[in-house]
C-alpha cells in the first residue's frame, strides 16, 4: 500500500516538471580547482597563500543561481603560516554564449585560521564575502575550464595594506 503512494507522488512530480525546467538541469555546475589570495589578506605578514576551491552552482531561475562555495589555503605551508578555510555562499548571475559561461557572483560567509606556530600562534574566524566572476570555456560536452577573479576580504581581519584578491582557474562539471 505505501509503494503506491510513493509512486502515485513520483508520477505527480514527473507531472509538475515541465520539459523546459528539464532542460535548465543542464546549467548546474561543480568546480574544483587551484586558489591563490593575494597577500596579508587575513592577517599581516603573512604573504600570499595557494590552495583550492570547489564551488557548486544550482540555477533557479533564468540567468539566477545560488553558489557554495568552500576553499582552503596554506596547505604545504610552514607552522608560522596560518592554514585557512573559508565557507561562503550567495547569489550568481550566469550568460552563456556559444558555450562559454560568463558570471558573476557576491558570496558571504566565513573563514577560520589556525597555525601551530609557538612564536607566533594565529586561531580566529571571521566574517568574509568574495564579489567577482570568472568565464567558463568549455572543453568537452559537459565540462570546462574555469578562470575567474574576486575581490575577497575579512572587513574585521584583513589589513588596511592588503591585497584583496583571488584567482581561481580549474575544471568544471557541467550537469
């Protein structure tokens, strides 16, 4: 009896789905690549960090999406240097022409930093946003080749002198 109903609901919702959404399932996307910040952007007399970043993009509306976004930093680095994670989501805006995807997102959320440093021990979180874009160039049918840029600060850590900025470049899935 309850397998009717589970699929009398599955049939109802294959019902709602109309053959247009159907085909915005394909603007979704993952990426998993290589970050780089610029320097002090955290905290002073750190230097520029490397890392990664992976980011999920769901389309909700026409050209209108909602990104995660979550990237880590420090990784390879000595004790002094702070290992960071930043966890930040928002809205994106998408084009796309012959292929290739242009955006634009605002990302808030926030960061974490931790070194094992004695001298000169970091522990803290914060607030961040990110506002940038970036262009996908596709490569294969359903994936890519992401380059983008932010503008991405801590307004109650980041130094005054910091350089505000990241670079992302990695691979894309398109679903």
């Amino acid at each position: 009896m309850m397998g009717w109903r589970i699929l009398f609901l599955l049939a109802m919702c294959g019902f709602l789905i109309s053959p247009a959404s159907g085909a915005e399932l394909r603007n979704h996307d993952a990426y998993f690549g290589y970050s780089r910040t610029g320097s002090d952007l955290f905290y002073p007399n750190v230097g520029a960090l490397n890392g990664w970043d992976a980011a999920l993009h769901i389309h909700v509306k026409p050209f209108l999406g909602i990104e995660g976004d979550v990237a880590r930093y420090g990784i390879g680095a000595s004790a002094q240097t702070p290992k960071t994670t930043t966890v930040m989501a928002g809205p994106r805006v998408t084009l796309k022409v012959l292929g290739v995807g242009l955006f634009v997102h605002g990302l808030l959320g926030g960061e974490h930093s931790a070194n094992s440093a004695s001298n000169a021990p970091i522990s803290g979180e914060s607030m961040t946003y990110a506002v940038g874009g970036g262009v996908d160039f596709p490569i294969l049918p359903f994936f890519a080749w992401r380059i983008a840029g932010d503008r991405i600060a801590s307004p109650t850590l980041s130094p005054s002198n910091s350089t505000k900025a990241r670079f992302n470049t990695g691979l894309v899935f398109r679903f």
